[in-house]
C-alpha cells in the first residue's frame, strides 16, 4: 500500500521552516492504520519479537495495536514521574537540550525478544534511548519499527547495530 498518500505535510509546523509530516490522517482511516499495523507486525514476527516496547506518546498509538496484534505484551516508556512503580531512567540529547526517559524496572526479563517502535524516525535519540533502557535491564532488541523514517536526518546510522523496519521514507 502507498502509505505515503495518507500522510499530510503541515508547512512551519511546530515552527517555520518545518515541514511537519502528520500520521493522524493514516490514524484516521481504519483500513489503511490496520494495514500498517498488519505489516509492522510481520516484521516483528519474522524476529520472533516477544514484547513491544515504545515511548510515549505516539509510539503508544503504533506499539499499542502492534502487540495487540502479536498478542504480545507492550511496555510504556514514558518520561520521568509518570511511571508509578520502581523505575531506571536514561538522559539523552535532543536538539535544543537534554530530556529523560524510564521504564519499570520489572517490565523485561533478561533475554526477552524486543521489538520497539514509534511512528517517526528522525534523529534516531528517542529510540536509542529507549534501546540503551531495554538492553540495561538484559532485553535482547530484535529489531526497531516505524511508520515513517525522514532518511535526511540520519536517525538509522544510530541504530545500525539493529534491524530497521520503516513504512514510509522521505
């Protein structure tokens, strides 16, 4: 399918000079999302992927579905104070600073097959960081998945150690 006819383009989105690509317009039909979801599920299959992993926000709205998919188990990496259980947690740069993130301690088994995801690949930081949580509580990564990859920015040359899956490349 032609993922990309679904995608809009939003001109000086959050701020000029920003061509922001918009996924709620693929959320928004029924049959293009489940298709999408159908074929990153067929990445995570072929890896055996045992537990989906994603940060928040919009890697909820593709990891979510995802193991509901697989009927896999998902876990929310979120930012700091939103998990209400014992956490480790990860700095990370980002453009314009430094941000954090945490999983729960208990949520991965040393050696379970992981699969994260989130919708867009840019820079490729979110994921590696939430990679590095994974792998520091002994999960095995197995692969990475998104709706979208801007290969301007780079983002799979940090994650070369990995398999790396993208719907929709600009």
């Amino acid at each position: 399918m032609d993922y990309k006819q679904y995608i809009k383009s939003v001109m000086d989105f959050p701020t000029k000079g920003i061509n922001f690509r918009d996924i709620t317009s693929l959320l928004e039909d029924g049959k293009v999302y489940r298709s999408a979801i159908d074929e990153l599920a067929q990445f995570a299959r072929e890896r055996q992927a045992e537990v989906i992993v994603g940060p928040e926000a919009r890697g909820f709205v593709i990891g979510g579905p995802l193991a509901y998919a697989l009927t896999t188990g998902f876990v929310p990496v979120r930012k700091p104070g939103k998990l209400p259980r014992d956490v480790v947690s990860v700095s990370y740069e980002k453009e314009y600073g430094t941000d954090q993130l945490c999983i729960h301690r208990q949520s991965i088994k040393p050696g379970q097959r992981m699969l994260v995801t989130d919708d867009l690949l840019a820079t490729g930081g979110t994921i590696d960081a939430t990679i590095k949580l994974v792998e520091q509580l002994g999960g095995k990564v197995v692969g990475v998945a998104f709706l979208i990859e801007l290969t301007e920015l780079s983002g799979r040359s940090l994650l070369k150690d990995y398999n790396v899956f993208s719907l929709i490349k600009y």
